[in-house]
C-alpha cells in the first residue's frame, strides 16, 4: 500500500511539474539561474560560475539522492532554473523522468557525456552513478559545465575559461595529496568497507578495493548472508576499520561490527565518510575538494 501511494504521489508532483515548468515564462537576470541535484554538483557549478550563477540544490547535506522523492515544494526551484545539472546513471531515480520530460529546460546529464566503457558496470546497461569519485572523471565534467555556462552567457567566456584553468590546476593538486597519503597504507590493508558501494571510483584510481553491505543503491537489499560473508573477509584480511557513511543509516554497520565481534575479532568504526553527499560548513567539507581530502585522512589515518 506505501509504495502504491508513493507511486502516485511522484506521479501527481510529476505532472504539476512538467505543467508549471513549460508554462513559466523565463525570469531575466543578470546571473544564470542553475539548479542541482547532489550538492557536489552545486559546487562544481559555483567553482566555474562563481557569481556569474545563482545555483540551488534539490538534495541538501546528507540527503540520499538514491531514495529522493520530488515535493511540490521543488516546483519553484525547477520553474525558474535556466539550467538543470544532475548526475545521471539512475542516481537520482525518478527525478530523471521528471527532467526527460522537460522540453523547454536546458539540461545537462553529466554522466551521460562520459565515455562508458571507463565506468563501472553492475550489469547490463547499468553503471556505478558515484562517477565523481574518480577525479579524471569530474575534471571532465568540469569542462562540459563550462562549455554549457559559455553557451548560456558566452560574453563571459574568458571568465569561465580562467576559472576552470584554476580549478583543473588544483584538482591536480588533490590528485597527488591522495595519492601521497595512500601510499601511508601498507598494501596489504588497503581495504575500504562501507555501507552502499559507493567508493568503486576512488579505489580504482587510488588503488585501493572496496568491499560494502550493499550495492550502488542505498534501496538495494541488505541481507544476513552479505553481513556474514564480509565477517569473515575482515576476520581473514585482518582488517583495521570500517566506516560509516553521512546519508547512509549507520544501522548496517553497526550489525558488521557485531557480526565480526561474534567471530572473535574487535573492528573499529575508523569514522565517517562523505558519498552521496558532501558535508556543510561545520564539518569542512562543503567543497568536492575538501571532501575528497577529509574523506582520505579519514580512511588512511584509521588503516595505516
């Protein structure tokens, strides 16, 4: 019955969405107006856009893009963006069919633009979402939102274009930070488990592997069998730590902490790490670049 009424509401706040966007005559402004899905891409907007853009995010800090259900509240935000920057690879569930509807939007699938045979598959025609991870991987996305700003305001194109050099700049500074503290792991220990397998990319670049409770989605099952059969991998690799992740429910976890205790093993919980959502402010990591140096010490300081 909750998902029948589910169903329906994302059917009816679809349909209020598509009916008030493509009748909304476009509200002039000396910023382009972008909305984002993931607060990560709010920042790459901003870091490009700087205040040439005026950038709204749907999902806030440590909101699950996975299980997010639009709101008639997102109508305005929708009707008066110019630009409608989201992930893509089913991240987003369902708001994708609201944005494929939007004929008179200005839209940009960033994962959609990648090359697919560098992603990771799950199964057929299905990708791990969580490209960002990769930072090869967003520097390119960093170059299709500047090749749209430019579209959308192309009298500021040498602006877009010196902030991207910078930014590519300091990207590459972030490459060599992670790769240096990873190198502190002995190889033998680089092993990150997680809640949702969120952190594919970042091993495969960083050469690490990942092992996790769940799939790409937090939606997916979590299963006795899965908490056991990871049990027994920490007890045999002697594994130092896990972690929890800040839009993912801590419960998981807490049962593979348990579950390996029961094996005669203690594991920690080495900290919290950022996935499907940066961090704000407070915890210093409301940048992609931030994030990804946090989420790093994080890792490499309680397995090292």
């Amino acid at each position: 019955m909750f998902n029948k009424i589910k169903k329906l509401t994302f059917f009816i706040v679809m349909t209020l969405f598509i009916i008030a966007c493509e009748n909304k005559n476009k509200i002039e402004t000396d910023k382009i107006n972008v909305l984002t899905t993931i607060n990560y891409y709010t920042n790459l907007v901003e870091e490009i856009g700087k205040d040439k853009v005026e950038v709204i995010s749907l999902m806030q800090e440590g909101e699950d893009p996975h299980s997010y259900v639009a709101t008639a509240g997102d109508i305005k935000k929708i009707q008066d963006a110019e630009l409608i920057v989201y992930a893509g690879l089913h991240l987003e569930g369902r708001m994708e069919e609201i944005f494929s509807k939007l004929a008179n939007k200005k839209k940009l699938n960033l994962s959609e633009k990648l090359d697919k045979q560098k992603l990771i598959k799950t199964e057929e025609n299905t990708y791990d979402p969580h490209v960002w991870f990769n930072i090869e991987f967003w520097q390119e996305q960093v170059k299709f939102v500047t090749e749209m700003l430019i579209e959308l305001k192309p009298e500021e194109k040498e602006f877009f274009e010196n902030n991207l050099k910078k930014y590519l700049e300091e990207l590459e500074i972030t490459t060599d930070y992670i790769k240096a503290r990873i190198e502190e792991i002995p190889k033998e220990s680089r092993y990150l488990i997680t809640a949702h397998d969120a952190f594919g990319y970042f091993a495969q670049q960083f050469g690490m592997e990942v092992k996790a409770i769940q799939g790409i989605s937090t939606e997916s099952e979590i299963g006795a069998k899965e908490i056991e059969e990871l049990a027994n991998f920490i007890v045999k690799k002697n594994i130092k730590a896990i972690f929890v992740e800040s839009s993912v429910n801590h419960r998981s976890i807490e049962a593979l902490k348990e579950a390996v205790r029961s094996k005669g093993k203690e594991i920690v919980i080495g900290g919290e790490l950022y996935s499907d959502s940066m961090g704000d402010s407070k915890s210093n990591a409301n940048t992609y670049i931030k994030t990804l140096k946090i989420n790093t010490d994080t890792i490499v300081d309680s397995l090292k």
